[in-house]
C-alpha cells in the first residue's frame, strides 16, 4: 500500500532554500525515511 504525502513533500521543496535547518518528527514506521526519498533523488542526479 503506496499512501501518497504530496503535501508535505511540496511544502519541504518550497522550503529547501531558505537557510534553516528542517526536521520531520513522527512515530516509528510513519514514512519520514519514504518522504525524504523524492528529495535525496533529486540532489543526487544534481550532482
């Protein structure tokens, strides 16, 4: 079951670069590693 987090996802990249330091809190095994994938893919093929 794939459970879609487009919001937050747009909100962090609309934040990238604003020069402060972002943290993603949750419970264990609430998708904070999944949410960061999209990202991290990004900067990788970047660089």
């Amino acid at each position: 079951m794939d459970t879609k987090r487009d919001i937050y996802l747009n909100r962090l990249i609309s934040r990238k670069n604003n020069g402060l330091i972002k943290i993603i809190t949750g419970i264990r095994r609430c998708g904070k590693s999944y949410l960061l994938d999209p990202i991290s893919m990004t900067i990788s093929i970047r660089l």
